[in-house]
C-alpha cells in the first residue's frame, strides 16, 4: 500500500515577498540552487542568497552569528551547534529534503581502480603512498588527494562512516589538497590518471564524461542503492530553520513549504536521490508544527 504523504497549504510564488538568506553545504547547493530557481520561476520577486561554505560554517551563521533563515547541511547539526542555536533563541528545525551517494571517483584515464574494500579506502586516504602500497598489482605512483574541508558536512560524513570519527589519519595524509569548493576537487581529479577524491554524487554526474565512479564492495553508487541503503556512503541531505525566523519571516514559511512540496519532482535532474516517503512525511509534518497550523 502506498504511504499517505502529508500535504502542505497550497503555496502560490506569485504571493510571496521578501528576501532569504541561506548557506551551508556544498552538496546542498545545486539542489537549493534549483528549487530556488523554481520559485523564482513561479513569481516570487524577492531575493534568495545561497552561499556554498560547507555544512559547519553554515551552522556557524545560523547558529552563533544568526545571520541566515535557512542552513543546508549534508549531516545532522550537531549536539554543540544546537546549544549555539539555543544561546541566540533559535531552534532549529530540521528538514530532510533528500538523500546523496557520497562518490569516490577517480579519472576516466585511471584504468586500474574499480571498486575497493571499506579498509582500502581508508588506507587510499591515509597512510598509502602511492597506489602499490593499497594494492601491489597496482601502480607504484603516489596517490594524490583531492578532499573536501573540514567545514565540510561531506568530510565529516566520510571521515564518520571511514574512519570511525577520527579525522587525524585523513588529516595527517601526504599529497592532500582540501578544497569548500567541489568543482576545485573535480578539476583536480580530472588533472591525472593518480587521483582520487569524493564528492556528493552530483558533482560526479555533472562530470561523468571525465570520471569514474568508484563502487565500494562491489556496490556502485545509484539510484537504487542510495534509496535501500546498500551503498555505504549513501546520507540524507537537510535544510534546517526555526519557527520564530519563520513566523516573522512568512518568505521562508512559504519557501519551505515549497521546497518540500515540489523537492521530489526537481532532485533526480540536479543529480541526487528522494528521500524516502517516511521522512518527507515528517519533514512536512514539522513544518506544519513550526507554522502552527
């Protein structure tokens, strides 16, 4: 049987005025980026500002300085930034607006890496100098690292599920470069058949002419597997807000309210995956709490 979905007070574009300010995550971006492209298409006349900076700093202008109406976030906000939230009379709200394929990929004219162990990844971000050391029938080439920063929800993420939270091996890595921006990584990758990085999956799609997506006991990452969750790196994607910044600002009701009415016809285009009925359900059902209706 098909699950209910909650429906949401009918949004018109048309009606709506005001700015928003929003950041965070990198892998949030192009997906916010579209749905703020549709409102727009559909008559909003405000501004929506979205600044790319990584899920932790977008926290940090949600939570401390109080700057943004929504963050994005490619991991759930954090024990400590809720209490910075609570410090400034925010609650944040979350919103789970879909679900990634965090991708390992190297370039296209790398024809030795297919797919590779949990063990192996983490040793191809840690203390492996060069390809031999991972595998021996590999190249003896060193390995060159393009990851993203430590702002970043996609580091925290990977560095979560590879190396159960400690970032000092991923950190303490030779041949490293760290990059808030995902296209720096992608050019980077692309530059030699020795790299290797990782990035939400839409990135990857955007440049799947020049990479390869590398599959991770055998799982590679897809549609399918992101949504049944056999592919280990498969996260949700958030934006989170609060019911003071959204009742005081009726443009980020209404912007949400939007956003997750129409994520679901928008997602697959811009390269990530639905999040499941369940959690869309109860992403509008908080939104439904927070807008006292």
């Amino acid at each position: 049987m098909e699950m209910m979905m909650v429906e949401l007070p009918a949004v018109d574009p048309l009606d709506v005025t005001g700015d928003i300010v929003s950041a965070g995550s990198s892998t949030v971006f192009p997906l916010a980026e579209r749905m703020a492209e549709v409102f727009r298409d559909g008559g909003y006349s405000g501004e929506i500002a979205i600044d790319e900076i990584g899920s932790g700093a977008g926290f940090e202008r949600f939570c401390v300085a109080g700057e943004t109406d929504i963050s994005n976030a490619s991991r759930a906000i954090k024990d400590s930034e809720i209490e910075s939230c609570e410090s400034i009379g925010r609650t944040p709200i979350e919103f789970r607006v879909g679900t990634d394929a965090l991708t390992v990929a190297v370039s296209q004219e790398n024809d030795f890496v297919e797919d590779v162990t949990a063990e192996e990844l983490a040793l191809i971000f840690s203390t492996a100098e060069t390809w031999a050391d991972v595998r021996a029938e590999w190249p003896a080439e060193p390995i060159q690292r393009f990851i993203p920063g430590t702002d970043s929800g996609t580091f925290d993420f990977f560095v979560e599920e590879i190396f159960d939270e400690d970032e000092g091996p991923i950190l303490a890595a030779s041949n490293t470069q760290l990059s808030e921006n995902d296209n720096v990584l992608v050019q980077g990758i692309q530059g030699s058949p020795y790299a290797v990085g990782f990035f939400g999956f839409a990135y990857y799609i955007e440049n799947e002419d020049t990479l390869t997506a590398v599959s991770i006991g055998g799982v590679a990452p897809t549609a399918e597997t992101a949504e049944d969750g056999s592919y280990p790196l498969a996260r949700p994607l958030f934006i989170y807000s609060d019911a003071s910044i959204m009742a005081e600002k009726p443009q980020v009701a209404a912007f949400i309210n939007y956003f997750l009415t129409n994520v679901n016809d928008e997602i697959v285009e811009v390269g990530y995956f639905p999040a499941s009925d369940t959690a869309l359900n109860a992403a509008r059902e908080a939104w439904l709490a927070a807008a006292g209706e």
